[in-house]
C-alpha cells in the first residue's frame, strides 16, 4: 500500500470487504477520502473503533454490507477499488458482477487487490467459511480490458496453531489502471 500511494495523488477511494480496516487506515492517514464497506459486523466495528481512535472518522465513511449491493447505490467517481483478499470471498455471479463494475470506474481510476487461487487448494480442515478458488489466469483474463501496472502469482506460507498447522496458499497480487483512451 505505502508503495501504491506514493505513486498516485490522494482521491477517493473504496475500499472492498475492507476488514478491520488496514487499508483504509492508512489510506485515510495520507489524505484519501475512504468508502470501506464489508460484510461482517465484528470487522465493521472494529474499524469504526479504530476510525474514532485516530480522529478519521470523517475522512472513511463505513458501511456494513455486500460489496456488489454497496456498488449498485453508489455513483461516486472513484480514483482507486481496493479489492483485497475480497474476489476468493464472491460466488461467480458476485465476482461478474464486480468485475462489470471494475470495468465502468472512470478512466485513470487504479483497482489493485489480492485473492487466493486455486493451484495450491486449500486444506480440508482450514475452517473457514465457503471460498471460491479460481486460478490466476482466470483473474488474468478479467482484468485483461485494465493496463497492468503490477502482477504478481506467489505462495503465502502459514499456520493457524491450534487448528490448522503449517500449510500453504497460491495468491495473486495485482494493481491495474483504467486507461484514458478506451
Ligand atoms: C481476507 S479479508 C481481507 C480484509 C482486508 N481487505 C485486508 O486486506 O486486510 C476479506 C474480507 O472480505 C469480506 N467480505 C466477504 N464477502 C463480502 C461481500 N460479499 N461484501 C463485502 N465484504 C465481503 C469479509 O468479511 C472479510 O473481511
């Protein structure tokens, strides 16, 4: 992210299944007026708290629901869609309809996310809810209409002791820029 904002002027941004909130954060910390929007309530709490806790809260506006049924309302020209560790969250119907979405931001606007892919699976007993692991040239495709600023398919080792021990996911990283002369 720090590598991100250095490269572009501070704007709007949405922040997509947002989390607890790491990224709008520091958005909001360097300028970027922040819409972060996610689905779980304990992660939307969490990042009102730390939102009043740093004095941002007027610069991130927080939503708690589905990030397709956010869009569908929102009509603001974004200047950056961070979609990190979202896209492996949405069946295929939500992840189209995402990407359509991606597609129609203005032009010059950067969407940059991550999501876990489908070459390393995922092991049985990793207890989390219902992921959708698609492979990286599946992501590829998607983004292929957007200019490529940064790609990258790598391996995150983890562990989560007691539950699961030591074992690996296939990733993408990715940040792609809408070009000025579609
Ligand atoms: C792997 S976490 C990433 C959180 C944050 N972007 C980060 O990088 O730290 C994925 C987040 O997407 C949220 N999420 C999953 N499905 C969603 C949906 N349909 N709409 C909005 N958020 C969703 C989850 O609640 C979770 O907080």
């Amino acid at each position: 992210m720090p590598a991100l904002v250095r490269e572009i002027s501070a704007g709007i941004a949405y922040d997509l299944g947002a989390g607890e909130g790491r990224n709008a954060i520091y958005l909001a910390r360097n300028g970027w007026k922040v819409f972060a929007v996610d689905s779980d309530r304990t992660a939307i709490e969490r990042l009102k708290r730390s939102a009043l806790r740093e004095g941002l809260q007027d610069r991130i506006s927080i939503t708690q629901g589905d990030a397709n049924e956010f869009l569908r309302r929102s009509i603001l020209p974004v200047d950056l869609v961070l979609l990190y560790g979202l896209p492996h969250c949405l069946s295929g119907r939500s992840f189209g309809k995402l990407i359509e979405w991606c597609a129609c931001v203005k032009p010059g606007a950067i969407v940059a996310g991550s999501a876990l892919t489908a070459e390393a699976g995922m092991p049985s007993n990793h207890m989390t809810g219902r992921l959708y692991l698609r492979k990286a040239a599946v992501y590829r495709r998607q983004f292929s209409r957007f200019k490529e600023l940064l790609w990258q398919e790598g391996e995150i080792h983890e562990s989560h002791e007691p539950l699961v021990g030591k074992h690996v996911h296939s990733a993408i990283w990715f940040v792609c820029r809408r070009e000025r002369n579609e």
